[in-house]
C-alpha cells in the first residue's frame, strides 16, 4: 500500500474545490464591495460601513460554512482515521515478540554444513560484510516496519545468543557507510554499499584472525513493493552507485541476484585468511549462490529470510546451536537465473499498437503521466519452480545437478532423521497412510514429511509435471531416538489435472499415480503407487468436493497468442516457448475489448430490462440483526431498501483503509490496515511489530505457525481497533526477481494454500476479516499499474494461481479479497467478472466483499464499471473516479449488490459481536461542533455590534444635521436680518410669538 503522496494532495484538493471557490468568491466580493463603497457608491459613513461589516461578517459566514462543509464532508474521514490512535497493550507486544522469534527459529534454513562447522565452537566469531550492519528485516512499500518499535539487528541476535562479535569490523562496515540506500515505491536506489578489498587492511585482517579462527559472510538483498530486482544491474533506468568508479560493481547482464565485484573481492580476502568459513544469505529472493562451490573454506551455508524487528534473534540461536534449524527452501535456487523457463518472459514490455489506448493521469509526483498498455506472457504454463526443474530432468532436458544448487523442500539439521512410510489405504475417493518420523541423530530437532504425487503422463495430453506437493506437516520436536507417526490423507482430486482442450474440466486420469515420502522435491524416500481404474471427469454432474459449482472454462479470453512450454515430445517445444515475446503488437481482435477511462461509458452496457431497486425506504432494520443471517435471507432486502443511492456511493467510493458509516443502518466506521507481515495504520502510524516475511513463514513448512500467526493478527487488531486485514498475499514466486516475493509465500501454490487459508481462519476466529491478495496473477510489480495485460492459459490459471485464492475460501473461510493492479487478457482485473463472478462467487461460493488495490491514479480504475461486474469496494480515501456517476437502473442495482457484499463482510466481524455497536462521536468532531457554536456566538456578537454602531452613526449624523441647519439659520440672520424676519398674519396677534 501507500502512505500519502503528490497525487493524494492533488485528489484532495480537487475534491475541495467546490467549498475552496466559494471562500474564494466570497471574500472577493467582500473586498470589492469595500473599495466600491468607499470610492463611488456611498458617502454616508454610517451606510458605508454597515455594508462594510455586513459584506465581510456574511464572507465570514460563508468561509465558516464551507470549511464545516470540507471537514465534516471530504476530509472527515481523513481526519477521523488520523486522529483515532489505538495502540497495542504491553502483553500484547510481548507475546508477539515471543510468536515472531518462534517464526524464525524455524524459518533459518541449513544449505550446507560440512565438517560440523555448525554450531559453531568457540564464543567469538568476525562477522564480514556491511549488510551484517544493515541487514534485510522487510520488504518495503507495504511491507515496512514501523519504526516506534524496537528492533534487533543481526549483531544483536548474534550477541543475545551468547556469541561475541569483532567490534572492529563492525565499525569499519558502519564508518565506511551507516545506512542502506532506499528502494522505495516510487525512487529505488540499488547501491550496495561494501568496502573494496583495498580498504582490508592488514591489521584489520590481522586482528581479525586473532580474535577468532571464524568469520561469518553475510550478504543481502531487498526487495519491495513497486519495482521488481533488476535483471541487468547496467540497464539505463538503474540506480546504482559503484563503490569504486574505476572498477565497476556489475558488468554488463549481471543481475541483482549474484554477487558484486566488492562483495566477491571480500569473500575471496576472507576465505583466504579463513579456513571456517559460514555464509549468510539474508534476503527473501533465491539468489546465485553458485559461486560456494568455488570456496572449500565456505563450510557452512545458511539462508536467513527477512526476519521481522525481533526474528534475528533467532540467527544467533542456530549459529551457537540452541536452536536445530528446521527450515526448509521455499523456492529452489538454481545455479543460474538466466536459464529459468521466465526469464525472458519477466520485465517490461509495451505494446507498440496500442497509442490510441493510452492513459493520462495524475501520478504519485502530483505530475501528468501518460502509460502506453503493457503486457507479460506466462509461457512457461505450469511449469512453475521445481514442477519444471524435475519435470525437465525426468524428460532428458536438462541435467538437474548442473542446473538446480538446492531443491525445492531442501533443508539440514543438527541431527539425521529416518521416514518410514507406512501401507496406503485407498478407499471412496481418499488415499492415506501414516509416516513414521525417528530422530537417528544425537540432537533434538523437527522434521517434515513431504508428500508427492506423480500422476501418468500420456504424450501430448494434459500438461502434467512429474512433482507435485500435496500434503506436507511438521511433526514436534524429537528428542534423540523418539518417533512421531504423521498421518497423511488427501482425495483422489486433489491429483486431477484441468483439461481446458477437451473435458473443459478437471479430469483425475485413469493408470498408476506415484505417491512418495521425499526429503525435498528431487529426493524420494520411499514410495508406493495408487491405480486409478477409471478416468474420472469433474464436470457439472460430478464437481469436485471445493467446488459449489464445477470448474469449467472461463478464461479462453486470456490464452492470447503465446507460445506455451509443453512436456511433448520431451519438451520439444522449449527454446520457442521459453524465447522473448515475439510480437508486442495486441492483435486487433483483442484490441476491441480493451477498456480504459478513455473509452469506457457505463451507458453502453446499461441492461434496459433492469428496474430501478427500492431506496430509502423506512423499515427500521438494523445491520446488527443480519449477522446470523444467511446471506440470501429475505431481511437483506428490506435492509438494502433502505440505503439511499448516496449511502452506497459512500460505502463503494470511500473504502480506504476502512468502510464508512451509514447512520440509518447502524453501520458504524470501521478501520482496516495495511501490512502482511505486520498492522499498520497508513493514517496514524501506529503498527505492530514487523513479523517475519511470509517467504520466512513458508520456509518454515508448519501450518500450525502460520494459524498462530493469524491468531495474533486478530488480538492486535482488536488493540488497535482494526476490523480487517490487507492480508495475506497469495501471489507466486514465478520469478526470483519479484519485488514482493517478501510478501508471498512459495513458488508452489500449495504452501502458498495451506500457509495462507491458516492464517485467514485464524484471524477469522478472532472476527477479524483477512483481504486475500492480489487477486490474481499479480506475480511482478513491473508495469503492474500500467495497465498490465497478462496471458495465460486455462489450466496454469487454475492449477497454479488460483489454487491458493480457492483454499482461502474454501478452507480459510476468507470474507474479503483485494483485486490486483493488473488485466487478465484485455480486462482489468476488478472488472473481469469471469473471475470475480463466474468463478470467485460462482464456483467457489465466497461471500463478501472484493477491494480494489489502491485507487485512483493510473486512467483505468472506474467505479462505474467495477461494481458491475464484482468488484464492489474502492481503496480510495479521496474523490477521484471512484465515486459512481452513472445512475440509471443498471448502475444503482450494481450498487446495491455492492454494498450487499460490503455490509455482508463487516456485519460478521468482531465488531458486531455482541448486537448493535455503540460509537462515541469522534473527539475533533466534538471539537469541531464546539468550535461553531463558538463562531456562531461571535458572530451574532460581531453583528449585534454592527448594527449599535450603525445606530449610533445615524444618531450622530442626525444631530449634526440639525446643528448644522441650526448654525445656518443664525450665520444667515447675521448676515442679512432683515431676510428673518417674518410678516405678521391678520389674526396674529391671536397666534403668540412664534419659535
């Protein structure tokens, strides 16, 4: 997510207008008022300034107005989300604290421990590398930390397990550069700061070598929200700053995923002073790794996923040995990127044809932007990570040892176990068995059992890979000698593969399905086989068991024109299908389905059957009373009768970090925040603690941390009076040069389900509401908002993407979900209503609201078309496009089942536990309405002193005036007596002496 930006205060400011012209234009007339008066128009001085007083004390009234207006209307929910600070309670921190370290003690992954360099023996250790000073905690952009919480660094960890660390070279690393240059959403920064060999002096080796006969290499890499890691560290849009001019960091093609020449120049000078050797690898991004092979002084090899403010703790544990690490790899790292079937299908690519469907906005820099469509081909189909790398081996492609460093599933221990599985029983549709899991070593430790299937590929059917992860758990921990029996079970279509040529359905087909036991993806254990006597097809008179209604073809519309990786024929069609995209060109037929803010109006879609629904009307009906009601109960239409079409606008147009309150209904505002690895109020900067990231969870292959997790997801968001949760992600680590892979679990979709469906039941058992995202295939943040158009066949959307998202309401139980940046095919994704209705509501049953991810800025979000077709809520918490214009019967009755989906997720969250919330008015509204009355008492002051002073003038005027013609009538008698005198009448002497 986002904190505030140029183009937020440009969004605000346009939605002040209206109240910003009429301050404007009231006090300019109040100013040319004045100097009309006082020039031409009126000479009296009591008139003139009574019109002065009253033509500024109505500008006065007029400002006063307009601002009420502005703050109890725009900014109110601004305000109010800015000013409601709810903070953790003290156990709570503790706790959490507690729950992170647990996290990382089992997250730390052993790669390589030779001659038992692990745990280390002696006390003292030289730890190299300046990201030992400024190591990796997060990701960036929605995944940072905040900073009011205390975090432990990497020597920190270290120390607190009892190590001693070369204090000298930790302040040669923080001299020579104190802090980490800024990847950030919108500027990145990819220095890596390290000293070049030169700048190892002898004594600092020296000393070095005297203080302990170890060193530990530590070497980072960030990532974040907003940029992928760049492929080629020369390309001309890099940021990056040589530590030595002369010599260059990277060469041309090298990418952020391998070593730079300092930090090679440093592992060189270090093993050859060293002959125990321990490399760190911190980082959520598999990385090259290949060169160890190259150092027999590199013993040990440990990778350290983005631990969170407290998880580096963990670290040192495993270094001194009070921990056994547990990890397991929740990606494979491979000896060279550049030959991963995406890599030249990851990146940027702009369509060349497509100028008249440009986009101009406003960007993050408050500037005019203009985007030209993109596009990204998964032609790489299902054969995703290991899926590819053991299918290809399987098929003759490739040597696996030469191209795969450490499986998928790959982890070390302190100890040795044993698996012994047991005989699988296989009856109505389910297979299971038990593993028994006997620690043979001398330490205690955990241990996984992974479970494989392998299903009989024919040449040239359904795309199947060889390895597939179905079941994975986690047993206790084992003392030395002591057993734990795992049993295992998963259903025959849990094996199906999605057949979108023919059966346009998942299909179970009949032969030998191979079931293993391995110690990773490459290794089986032991095995077994399961005959499936008959294809089984799971069309509409036969769906699967997770589907309401069978699967069946949705997104033919997203197949385009790519080539994909097929297993014929050994893979025959490989250097075709992995090669860069061939044309950038949309072809024209596609072309006329393509929609933006340019060329989209709601009135072309306007359904002339649909009749305008029912609004405001008055049955008294409270949100309370539909908890317990089925989402179809008839109470939800006399609820939704009463909303206006301005109550639904503002629950659809104003969802940001939160749902507003409709007072008629009993909707009371509600907070949600940001942060998968975290909760963060983008408003009042209050957060929790920076957890680990969820590539650490997945490492950690046990699905009881993660519904710990979520546990504690939901009692700091009852701490922080948070209703949902812009979490977790669910996206796949196609590439390893993702951005956000900190943010998503795995490369296979499985850990991703398991992980993640944990985590969301969970948080819901504490009735906090979890956002699954980015929903979907929002798997690179290059080119994400500049409307991304991404192709993929049917069977790897299904199979690989979508199946974590389907676990998440199925089994997770998800109530919310927030759409991804990008297009499927020629659709944005929060309009693409075979995914968000067909399938999503559909297919899957889920009932509750769909979020868009941040709103408003990119020329192709528009509410308009959203709602109609499953998206129901805008993360905007200013007025861009995401108000709803149109209103005819098309339009409002979108609305109204929008706001269905809203009140629906909210009603069951915690909230409305215990029947109708109260809600005290928010203090500086309370302020504010003080403020008034205020303003309103001075006011009539003001104009009560007014109108005495124009009194008292107009007094004072007409008793001059009579003085006046007093002193005229004496200066003219002077002068001329004769002129007053006055003749006498006939009768007056009757009369008397006149005045």
């Amino acid at each position: 997510m986002f904190s505030v930006n140029l183009s937020d205060v440009v969004a605000v400011l346009k939605s002040l207008i209206p109240q910003l012209v009429v301050i404007g234009v009231f006090l300019v007339l109040a100013l040319l008022i004045t100097i009309a008066v006082n020039k031409h128009t009126v000479k009296n001085v009591a008139n003139r300034k009574m019109i002065h007083s009253q033509s500024w004390l109505v500008a006065f009234v007029a400002v006063v107005a307009a601002l009420a207006t502005m703050l109890l209307g725009p900014l109110s929910n601004l305000i109010t989300k800015s000013t409601s600070k709810h903070e953790l309670q003290p156990a709570t921190v503790t706790a959490a604290r507690n729950l992170a370290k647990d996290i990382q003690r089992e997250s730390v992954t052993m790669l390589q421990n030779s001659d038992g360099t692990l745990p280390l023996k002696s006390d003292k250790v030289n730890v190299f590398g300046w990201a030992s000073t400024n190591p990796v905690y997060g990701g960036t952009g929605s995944g940072s930390m905040s900073a009011d919480n205390p975090t432990t660094s990497l020597l920190d960890g270290i120390s607190s397990a009892g190590l001693k660390t070369n204090k000298e070279l930790s302040d040669f690393y923080t001299k020579y550069r104190a802090d980490r240059p800024k990847v950030e959403m919108f500027a990145q920064d990819w220095t890596l700061p390290e000293p070049t060999a030169d700048k190892y002096t002898s004594k600092l080796m020296d000393d070095a070598k005297q203080f302990s006969d170890t060193a530990v290499v530590v070497i980072g890499r960030v990532g974040g929200e907003g940029a992928d890691l760049p492929k080629d560290m020369k390309a001309k849009d890099i940021t990056y700053h040589d530590n030595d001019k002369a010599n260059p960091d990277f060469k041309q093609g090298q990418s952020f995923l391998e070593l730079s020449k300092p930090e090679n120049d440093m592992i060189a000078k270090v093993t050859s002073s060293f002959d125990k050797v321990v490399l760190v690898y911190n980082g959520a991004n598999t990385f090259n790794l290949n060169f160890v092979g190259q150092y027999p002084q590199i013993k040990s090899v440990l990778w350290c996923p983005p631990p969170g403010q407290a998880g580096f703790t963990a670290l040192g544990e495993v270094l001194k040995g009070k921990v056994n690490p547990s990890g397991k790899t929740s990606d494979t790292f491979v000896r060279d990127l550049t030959k991963t079937p995406t890599y030249n299908n990851f990146g940027s690519f702009t369509y060349t044809n497509m100028d008249d469907h440009k986009a101009t906005f406003t960007g993050f820099t408050g500037k005019p932007e203009t985007t030209t469509p993109t596009f990204v081909d998964y032609n790489e189909g299902i054969y995703v990570g290991y899926r590819f790398w053991e299918t290809a081996a399987k098929e003759g492609l490739i040597n696996y040892d030469q191209m795969v460093q450490y499986p998928f599933g790959y982890g070390l221990s302190y100890t040795t176990f044993s698996q012994k599985m047991g005989s699988i029983h296989h009856a109505d549709g389910k297979i299971s068995f038990d593993v028994t899991v006997t620690n043979t070593g001398a330490k205690a430790g955990r241990d996984t059992v992974q479970t494989y299937f392998e299903p009989p590929y024919t040449n040239g059917g359904i795309e199947k890979a060889s390895a597939n992860l179905v079941s994975f758990k986690k047993t206790k921990i084992l003392n030395p000698g002591k057993s734990q029996t795992i049993p295992v079970s998963f259903k025959d279509e849990d094996m199906a593969s999605y057949d979108a040529d023919h059966a346009k359905a998942y299909v179970l087909d009949q032969g030998d399905y191979g079931i293993s036991i391995r110690s990773d993806s490459h290794r089986p254990i032991q095995s077994d086989t399961v005959n499936i006597a008959h294809t089984v097809t799971y069309d509409k008179s036969n769906p699967r068991s997770v589907d309401k209604v069978a699967a069946t073809n949705r997104f033919d519309d997203a197949k385009g024109t790519a080539t994909y990786l097929s297993r014929a024929n050994h893979f025959a069609n490989y250097e075709d299908a992995v090669a860069a995209p061939k044309s950038t060109e949309m072809p024209e037929e596609a072309k006329a389905h393509f929609y933006n803010n340019s060329n989209y109006d709601p009135k072309k879609f306007d359904n002339d059957s649909d009749k305008m629904p029912t609004t405001g009307a008055k049955n008294n009906v409270r949100l309370y009373q539909l908890r317990d009601k089925k989402y179809d109960d008839p109470m939800w239409d006399k609820l939704l009768d009463q909303l206006s079409v301005k109550d639904m606008d503002s629950l659809i147009a104003m969802s940001g970090y939160g749902t507003q309150a409709v007072k008629g209904i009993g909707k009371i505002e509600l907070t949600d925040a940001d942060g998968p690895a975290a909760l963060n109020n983008n408003f009042t900067k209050v957060g929790s603690l920076g957890f680990p990231s969820s590539t650490s969870m997945a490492c950690t292959w046990n699905p009881g941390l993660a519904t710990r997790y979520g546990e504690m997801i939901g009692t700091m968001a009852h701490d922080m009076d948070v209703s949902g949760w812009y979490a977790p992600a669910f996206n796949i680590h196609r590439s390893a040069f993702s951005g956000r892979n900190f943010e998503y679990f795995s490369e296979d979709p499985e850990i991703n389900a398991v992980m993640g469906s944990n985590e969301v039941a969970a948080a819901r058992s504490k009735g906090v509401y979890s956002f699954m995202k980015h929903f979907a295939m929002n798997d690179q943040e290059t080119n994400r908002n500049n409307m991304l158009a991404t192709w993929a066949n049917e069977q790897t959307i299904r199979e690989i993407y979508l199946k974590p998202f389907q676990a998440a309401v199925v089994k997770g139980g998800a109530q919310a979900a927030m759409s991804s940046f990008n297009y499927v095919g020629t659709t944005y994704v929060a309009a693409y209503a075979p995914l968000m209705q067909d399938v999503l509501r559909g297919e899957w049953g889920f009932r509750g609201m769909v979020l868009t991810d941040y709103f408003g800025v990119y020329g192709y979000q528009n509410a308009d078309q959203l709602i109609r077709n499953g998206n129901d809520a805008m993360l905007a918490t200013t007025e861009v496009t995401n108000h709803v214009k149109d209103k005819s019967a098309t339009s409002v009755k979108a609305m109204r089942q929008a706001s269905h989906n809203i009140l629906y997720t909210v009603v069951h969250g915690y909230k409305y536990a215990n029947g109708d919330p109260k809600v005290q008015t928010p203090a500086w509204q309370i302020a504010l309405y003080v403020a008034l009355v205020v303003l309103a008492l001075i006011f009539l002051a003001l104009e009560y002193l007014a109108f005495r002073r124009f009194k008292a003038r107009r007094s004072a005027v007409d008793v001059g005036t009579l003085s006046d013609l007093a002193d005229d009538a004496r200066q003219t008698r002077a002068q001329d007596p004769a002129s007053m005198e006055t003749t006498p009448s006939e009768d007056s002497s009757d009369q008397g002496p006149t005045a």
